[in-house]
C-alpha cells in the first residue's frame, strides 16, 4: 500500500496555486463539525506558500508553515469529550484569520456506500414519530455533497448539521440510528461524516492504484475505465430503450416462469454515469477530501450494485476497501459492513456478496449487521433502518467501546464437521445458546453429497452446534444455510440476532 500514500499525498497537496493566498481549512471544518476525542486531532487547509498558520482550539495552540504547494497540515493534542461549544480559531500573518464556530468533541463516525446508506430518516418506518423525537443537539450529520471525478481532489463540499425535529429528515437513516445508539449509550457528541450515493458499485469507491495494481481486480478495473470512456451522451435515449427491451423480456420469462422479478435497469443511463463517475470515481470526488480527519470508525453499506455483476470478485473489493482506506488514513480503525438483507433478485448474486462479506470478517477489527430478517421483498430499500442502525451499534458497543451488549453479532459459522450421515456446524456469537427464531423446527438448511443435488436438511441445534442431515443423503460432503435471495431462515442466538446465510462448499454458480 506504499505507493497509495506516496500518490495521496503528491494528489491532496496539489491544490491550484491560485487559490492558495486565501486562508482557509479543508471542506469538513466548519460550524457544528465534531472533533474526534482522545485521539490527536488532523487539522490541514491552504494559505499562501511559507505562511505561518496556528490553530486554537481548548487551550492549546499548534502552529505548522505553509508548503511550497500552498497546503499546510498539523495535529492538536488529543481532547477529552466535549459539549461545551467552542471556537476553532486559525490565524495567520497580517492578522488573517478563520473561526469555526460551535465545535464539540465527541466520538465520529464515517459511513459510506449507495442507496441504502444514502437513504434519508425521512424515508424510513415511523418518520413523524421519529422527526418529533430527534432533539438530539450533541448528534451533528455532515453530508459529503461533491460529485465524482477522474482525479482525487483535495477539496469537497459539504456542511454540518445540527439534530433537529427540522433537520433529521435529511440524516442517512442507518448512520442516524447507529449515532443515537452510540449517543445515549457513550454519552458524548456524535459526528456522522455521510459520504454516499445511490445505485453505485464498490469499484467507484477504491483507489484507481489499489484496483490496477491487483491481479485479481485489474481485469474489472481495465473494462469499468473502458466502457466509462466510451460512454457516449447522445446514445443515452437508445442505450436505455435497449436495456429496457432486454428487461422487459427478462421479466416476462420470470412471470412465466414463476421466478423472482427482475430490477429494471435505471430510468436514465446519462445521469447515472455523471452520479457515479468510472472506477474510483467517486473516492477521488468524495472520499480523498476527508482525509485524514480524525475518525473513531468507518461503516459501509452497500452490494446491491454488485450483486449481478462479478459477484464472486466482491470479497477481494471489500478487503481492498476496507484495507486502502485505512491505509490513507494511517489508521487501522474499526470498520463494519451491513449484510445484504433478503430480497428478491433472479440467480446467486445476492447470496454470493453475502458470503464475501462473510469472508472479509477475516480483517482484522471489522464487524457486520446481519439483516436477513430486515428485508422487503420488493424493495430494494427496506425502510427499517431502525434495526440495522442499532444492528451496527451493538458490535460498536461491545467491540470499539468495551460496553456489555446482548451479543455483538449473529451466529456465524466456525467448523464444520462430517459424522456418518450427518455434518455438525459450530458457531461463533451463540451468545446465550442457539435457538429457533419461531421457536418450531429449524428451517432454511440444505444438504449435499459429492453429486451436488441439494436437499432440503433437517436440522437440530445441539449446545452451539446445529447437526444436519437428510435421510436422501446418506454420504453427506456439504451444507447451506439461507442460501437464497429471499431465503427461509430460522436460527439466532440468545439475543436474537439471526445467523448469517453460509455454505460449506466452494462449488460453481448456479446461473439462471
């Protein structure tokens, strides 16, 4: 990851020269910001080249001169938590100076991906009631309001708003509902840094440099670059009658066939190629110009973009993500992902990012909400974002700040085991033992032997273990579970949190 700090930071400080007599900070400083606590605080903007630029801030002062390429940079002392608002004063020569007004210092939380992570309180179940309880002054929502760009920019757009009955209608519903979580039980200022946009696939959010230097993702990479810069505008209209054609036909087959419904494609190619820009488009145009502001985590939700489209590949795309950006930021934060809920969607797509975010629990301090049981059948923005905000709050709780919660994930699969016609699955996360979500028989488990035919399983928990078997299977070689778009599914823990959709085999996708 070397060369993306080098190409960073040759790409961050090289800010027109034009600008660079104006004293002024990067795009997250401004009225109402958070400032992360306990840890030393990144401050950085722009003056004129050599200038001498001191920041104030709860009682210290640091001072940092001005690069040649007009950027200076520095770091306060870290600051206990605070709800006293303060002033932020940077001050250089001739009396030049810049205030940010209303500053606290509490805990700050990054959260990024498409839809459903963009998707706002106002859209969510209960908003009147949830509107009229949002007097939450210490929760601040900056909303990263830059568009994509082929180039990483050092500056962005952006502000910071207070909670209020009037303002958390705007609010991403899943950062929103994690940060009252993490408020009410941390008891400091919460700052949601909201870095978002809708129907946009993982590749627009990872360096160029991390995608084409990696065998495994530089092929993807090279084709997205390509079909982005042939892209033509005029062809638009005719690209979206075409793409519309195929679904249309796609979607009769279903009915036919009584399969699930097939999404159609987006209403206008044109503006969805502006929002989300080509590969690494919108980490250069709305992830570069936050860092290295001071964060306490990272959250992410997203996969839907990805989920017919090289779904196998999502696993080496997260790791990349998750590991680049903490690599830029010089920070081995906490960082957890949303799970894909259920949903309908033809093939294994869906299933298949579910494994891969699975998989990437492999990193080092990550977490993730599993929401199997949040999902609408024919929405691909379910509106209880209340669970998955609360859902990612437990593993923040129990895991980043030491606090007891009743479990900080779902059961996940830890072994598997074959015993003559049976193969017994033990469990991370049983906390207070394995159960049955409706309390009657297990349901949603499948098994196989070497032929590859699945079967449906019966399945009965045994301490933190569930044994499977099928009296059709008599030499068993592997297990699913949940393995489907909209699939059945019955097992949690003691706190009950559903278990994660798994498989035991590392067969081929079924296409459909």
């Amino acid at each position: 990851m070397k060369p993306l700090l080098t190409i960073l930071a040759i790409l961050v400080a090289g800010t027109s020269l034009q600008h660079a007599a104006e004293l002024r900070l990067g795009s997250p400083f401004s009225d109402h910001m958070v400032l992360q606590r306990e840890k030393p605080v990144a401050l950085w903007g722009w003056a004129d080249a050599g200038e001498s630029v001191t920041v104030s801030f709860a009682g210290q002062s640091k001072t940092a001169t001005t690069g040649t390429d007009g950027k200076w940079s520095l770091k306060l002392d870290a600051i206990a938590a605070s709800a006293e608002p303060r002033a932020l004063l940077v001050t250089g020569n001739e009396g030049r100076k810049v205030e940010v007004k209303d500053v606290l210092v509490g805990e700050v939380w990054l959260g990024s991906g498409q839809s459903n992570m963009a998707m706002t309180v106002a859209g969510c179940y209960h908003f009147d009631a949830e509107k009229a309880a949002a007097k939450y002054p210490l929760i601040r929502h900056y909303r990263e309001s830059s568009g994509p760009s082929d180039t990483p920019q050092a500056e962005g757009k952006g502000a910071w708003q207070i909670c209020t009955p009037d303002t958390v209608g705007g609010f991403s519903a899943a950062l929103y509902f994690f940060g009252r979580e993490i408020h009410r039980e941390v008891g400091v200022p919460v700052g949601l840094i909201n870095t978002s946009v809708g129907g946009t696939p993982i590749e627009s959010w990872v360096a160029a440099e991390a995608q084409s230097s990696d065998p495994e993702t530089k092929a993807n990479y090279d084709t997205r670059l390509d079909a982005h810069r042939k892209f033509d505008p005029a062809q638009a209209p005719a690209l979206h009658e075409k793409q519309l054609a195929i679904w249309k036909k796609a979607s009769e087959k279903a009915k036919a066939d009584g399969t699930p419904f097939v999404v159609p494609p987006p209403k206008d190619p044109l503006a969805m190629w502006k929002l989300k820009g080509g590969p690494s488009g919108l980490f250069n145009g709305k992830v570069v110009n936050l860092l290295p502001y001071t964060l306490r985590g990272m959250l992410w939700y997203q996969g839907e973009g990805n989920a017919n489209s090289n779904p196998g590949l999502y696993h080496k795309q997260l790791t990349q993500l998750v590991t680049s950006w903490r690599t830029l930021w010089q920070d081995e934060v906490p960082f957890a992902w949303v799970q894909l809920p259920n949903f309908t969607s033809p093939g294994e797509g869906w299933p298949r990012v579910r494994e891969s975010m699975l998989k990437t629990l492999a990193l080092p301090k990550t977490g993730m909400a599993i929401t199997i049981d949040l999902g609408d059948a024919k929405d691909i923005h379910p509106k209880n974002k209340q669970d998955v905000g609360k859902r990612l709050s437990f593993w923040a709780l129990g895991t980043v700040y030491g606090k007891d919660v009743p479990a900080t994930s779902g059961p996940l699969p830890a072994d598997s085991k074959i015993t003559g016609n049976a193969i017994t699955i033990s469990f991370k996360h049983a906390n207070g033992g394995l159960k049955s979500i409706t309390g009657g028989p297990l349901t949603g488990f499948q098994i196989a032997a070497a032929d590859q035919q699945w079967k449906p399983a019966e399945a009965k928990i045994v301490g933190e273990t569930v044994v499977v078997s099928s009296p059709e299977v008599s030499q068993p070689v592997a297990v699913r579970y949940a393995w489907k778009d909209w699939p059945d599914y019955s097992l949690a823990n003691g706190a009950g949190l559903p278990a994660s959709p798994f498989r035991t085999d590392d067969w081929p996708v079924v296409k459909k």
